[in-house]
C-alpha cells in the first residue's frame, strides 16, 4: 500500500511511522513547513513535497494530518487523486472532503500525541467514517494494521468524543498542572501526587468513574471543602475552580 | 511489632492487611461499626473490639483510621495507651493527638483507597509527621515496611498535599465522569476514551503538565471552543465548567 501524508506535525509523524513499521510505503510527505517535512520524509524514506504540483496523484491513500482550519484548503488540492482521501481531526465533519479522491472519510485515532513520547497504537481506538461502505473497508483495512481498536462513529458522534476527550484529557491535565504548582508553591515535590495521579486513572479502567468518586465533595464534608477554600484565599481562580467542581460533584452525587 | 487498628474502612483495611503482610501483629481492630471491624479482624487474625474499655493498652503503635471529625474523640480515649498513636489523615493537624500515648504523629499514605481493589503500596509516598525525633524514628521504620517512598512533612505542607490531590484525584476522576455520561448520551461507549485517560496520566510521570497541555484552549482555537459550548447548549451546568477551565488553560499559557 502507497500513502501520502499531508502534514508532519504530531499526528502525522505517529501514524507514518506506524504505518511504515507496518509494510506501508509512505512515498511523500507534503508540508508546508518544509523542513518538519524532511525529518518525516527522512525517517519514512520518503520524497518531501512542498508544492502541489509535485503531489503523486496515483497513491492508494492520502491522509491529511493538518490543523483543523487548514483541511478545507488542503482537500482543494486533492480533488483529481486516483485514492482514498482521509482525515484524521475529531472536531471536523467528514464532508470537507466531499469531492476528492475515489472516495474519502475519516481516520480518528483518540489519543493525544506528543512528539517525544512513543505511543503503542494498538489499543487506540480508531474512529472511522466513509462515504460509502467501499470506501469505509479500505479505510477499517488500514486502521486495523495500526489497532485492534477500530469502531464506526459518525461526524456527529465523533464530535461529541471530541468534546468528552477535552474534559477527560485536557482539563485532566490542566489539574495536573494546577496542582503542580500549588505543590511548587510550598516547596512540595510533584512526585508526591504522580502515583495517587496513576492510580485515578487505572481505577476507571475496570470501574465506572461515579463508583470510585471520593475525596471531601462527595461525602458533602463541609468543614474541609470551607477550609479547602481558606487555604486557596490568595488564589480567588483556583477558590473559583475548587467551588464549581465541587458543586458538580455534589450535584452528581448528593 | 503489635499494631492496633482503630477504624475499618479503606484506609484501615489496605493499611492493616498490608503490615500484617509484612509480618506485624494486628491485635485488635476497634470500629463503631462492628460488622466491618470484624471482617478486617478476621482478615488479619486480630481481635474485634467495640468497646473502649476492652482496647488493649500496651500496642506498640496505634493507627487511627477513622473519618476525619472523628479523630479528635477517638484520640480522647488514647490518653493512656503506651504506644505510638499516629492518625492517617491529609486534611487533619498533627496536634489533635497532643497527650496520647508514649508518642504521636502522623502516617498519611498519598493514595485512593477502594475497598474492591489491591493497591501496590510500595509506590505510595508514605507523608510522616512526628511530635519529636525520637517517634519519628519509629513511624518512618513503620512506613518503610510498606513502602519505598517516605517523606518528612508538616501539618500545613500535608494540608496544601492534599488539597492538591483533591485536584489531580478527584476533579479529574469527576472529569472522567462527566465525559462518561456526555458519551453514554449519544450512545457511545466509555471505553473508547479509556487508552487517552491512561496515556493522559502516563505522560506526567516524566514531564511536567504544562510541557505537554493540548487541545483547543492552548491553541486559542476560538472556533473549536465556540463549537464545543454550542455542543454543551442544554447543559449550562457543564458549558460553566468548560468555560472556566478553558479561560484557565487560556490564562496559564497564552
């Protein structure tokens, strides 16, 4: 199999390697950022492309890994390839590629991607959608080389885990940070807090999250949430956070 | 070494089975509630004890493992003990043992305790607090029975501890449970957000949270968080929390 990637961010640089360890030819890397393209191209043996004119246009796949507001251009340009077009955004509609291609989808892998951390993709699930049922076997071919985690989720599905991914994710990771620093703050190590972080996120694994919600919110403990707060007086944004999370628990569980 | 066990919830539990592993006698569990006292009890081949008047006085250690408004009555009826009295508690100053036993201070394992699952304690930074060099000596030889990591921290340190854990702990697992529910609204399942949650508290371990924050608020994608909050339009409740923490990430990093 012959794939074209366009982009050479994060995403992009996990799946071409994944894909190449798997078989695949990637035969061009296109970029607008020629020399993230090299790096990829190189580590892909692959050709970097910079203009589009140069684009091969017989590639079995192409797989647009690019920001968001950068697809729509970006599907202009593949309009006349003879292969499947995809792309891989969770907050983007399938339709930006109405027209490209023989036939074109998506490609979701839902899992966040740092350049210097290698991710096993086998567990990762794959959200897949496609303009027709042919298309959509070529596109579960692919992603069942990378997973053993392929599912069909539709543009609008795939937009709320899009969403679900920001509070399960994002915000989590925020809190890391904001705890972090209250650490730094009083000469506390963050050590301290990364097997209690580990340990939050095994127990979801095997239990649902509202089973294992502990801490002073969900006993309604109200002498330490007040003196949670007095401790946070200097810090009226972090007070503001404390106070709504805990709302929302007691709300879920009181 | 002869340890007696007030309480029998998580804390008790986990704690009790793992010193007795370790070659410790538990002698008695005393609890309010004497079903659970006596089923750590029996784990642990101790005795049950219900009545303060029964409670063996000549234990080495005393470990007070009782919700936190309760400690200061137990700790009433340990005035005369000739042991080690230690209570277990994050949120709790060390001096609400002041008079109790031969010796006092604080054991405070930085970890969430389920009942239903093993927690590996080797890992568990172990928090220690002592009335004078001499008992600290005796808790930090405890606290290395059960684990490798053992820390000198003082009542405020400990109360900022957990206030921070409170964040990382349980906002975030509060934050899987809301993601969990959105997903469940639109018939998709949690598991697929499961590998992101692990791979989220992964990453930490060896970067800082900031270095590695992602999504739509770090980019400033005004377009993406406009999208999500129309998303979240029949909840306010958690178009609040988006926001807020958003405006946060936004604050933090831009």
């Amino acid at each position: 199999m012959n794939i074209v990637f366009i982009g050479s961010g994060n995403v992009a640089t996990h799946l071409a390697i994944a894909f190449k360890a798997m078989g695949a030819d990637i035969i061009q890397v296109w970029s607008r950022d020629s020399r993230n393209a090299e790096i990829l191209a190189a580590i892909t043996k692959a050709t970097p492309v910079k203009c589009w004119d140069s684009l091969d246009q017989t590639a079995d796949c192409y797989v647009i890994a690019v920001k968001d507001d950068a697809i729509a251009e970006v599907a202009s340009h593949l309009q006349d390839v003879r292969g499947v077009v995809v792309h891989t955004s969770g907050a983007t509609e399938m339709d930006v590629l109405k027209g490209t291609g023989t036939g074109y989808g998506v490609l979701y892998p839902l899992q966040t991607f740092s350049k210097t951390k290698v991710v096993d993709l086998k567990s990762v699930p794959f959200c897949i959608e496609a303009d027709r049922s042919e298309t959509f076997e070529k596109i579960a071919a692919m992603a069942h080389l990378l997973s053993e985690s392929v599912a069909e989720v539709n543009s609008e599905q795939r937009r709320i885990l899009h969403l679900a991914a920001v509070f399960a994710c994002n915000f989590t990771n925020h809190l890391y940070d904001l705890s972090s620093k209250l650490l730094q703050q009083h000469q506390l190590k963050f050590d301290l807090l990364k097997p209690l972080i580990l340990e939050t996120a095994f127990k979801v694994q095997h239990t649902q999250p509202a089973e294992v919600q502990t801490g002073p919110a969900v006993r309604n403990d109200l002498l330490t949430l007040e003196k949670h707060l007095d401790l946070l007086e200097g810090s009226p944004h972090l007070q503001d956070i404390y106070q709504l999370l805990s709302d929302s628990i007691k709300k879920t569980h009181l």
